[in-house]
C-alpha cells in the first residue's frame, strides 16, 4: 500500500478501505454523489460575508476579521488548505491587530460542506492557537459534521493527488 499522506493519522483499516476505493477508481464517483454541487462562491467579497456570517453566528465576541481571501498562492501540497494570519502594529500608544483568512483557491470549486469546514477551522483559530482537544471541540460545537468534512476533504485532497482530476471544477 502506497502512503497516503492526508490520512496518516487515520487507523489503517480506514487506509486501506480509502486505498481499494482509489485503485478501483470509486473515490470521484462516492464524492461526486455525495456533494453533486460546488459552492458557487467566486469573489473575495462574497467569501468574506460567508466567513463573517459564520464568526457573527457562533463566535461574535472575537476580535473583527479585516480580509478573507481566496489565495492561488496557498499551495494544498504544503498542508494548508487555509491560513489566519494576525498582523500587529503599533498605532500611537496602543497596540491593533488584524486578522485575516486564506483560503486555498483549490477550494472556489468545492461543495459548500468543504468550504465550511476549511472556514470553521481557521475561525476556530481566532479563540484556540494550537490544534489541540479545546480546538476541535469548538470545530465541533461550530459545525457538528467537522470530523466527516475533514475525513472527506482529506479523501479528495488524496484522490487529486493520485490523479489530478478536480472535482466540481467549471470547465
């Protein structure tokens, strides 16, 4: 069995079973069936007002957002599918912060189901630093289906890898 880089921390039942999809060429079709529709989100702006209404609905008490972005730089290879960045600067005698998401432009033709899930997480980033046990239960307290998204993003992230096809993508 080849590795499978995105699910190494996953048991090895679970490879293998996603290994015999992928061998056999089922990883599109399950995919494609489950999530028949990408996002069709397009703009910066519309994204924006996606992730702001999501951080309005469960974590208003957290500090603004001053950019969510799409970023063609942000390379899936490198195991980010989105950053959040804080930026401090001193301004007279206090010190601001601004916080900004990227996400990985792979992501402008995904299901919405992906795209909450890679939003949720960066979101989660602006109470938790690190991805320990708090982080992912907020994950899951935002977004109830976070740990299946994540094991599905990771299962297409492995099916382009192995064939360079993308789904959902607009020709």
């Amino acid at each position: 069995m080849r590795p499978l880089p995105y699910l190494q921390a996953y048991p090895e039942t679970t490879r293998e079973q996603v290994q015999t999809l992928l061998d056999q060429g089922g990883v599109a079709p399950w995919l494609t069936n489950k999530y028949p529709e990408g996002h069709g989100l397009r703009t910066d702006r519309a994204l924006y007002d996606y992730v702001q209404d999501a951080k309005n609905q469960h974590l208003r008490g957290a500090e603004p957002l001053s950019k969510v972005a799409f970023d063609s730089k942000l390379h899936v290879v490198q195991n980010a599918l989105g950053t959040h960045t804080t930026i401090s600067r001193v301004q007279g005698s206090k010190l601001k912060s601004k916080h900004e998401i990227r996400i990985a432009s792979l992501f402008k033709d995904a299901p919405p189901e992906f795209l909450r899930m890679i939003v949720v997480h960066e979101l989660a980033h602006l109470r938790q630093r690190a991805h320990d046990k708090a982080f992912y239960q907020l994950c899951a307290h935002m977004e109830p289906q976070y740990h299946q998204w994540e094991f599905e993003v990771r299962v297409y992230l492995t099916h382009l890898e192995a064939t360079g096809e993308r789904l959902w993508a607009k020709p």
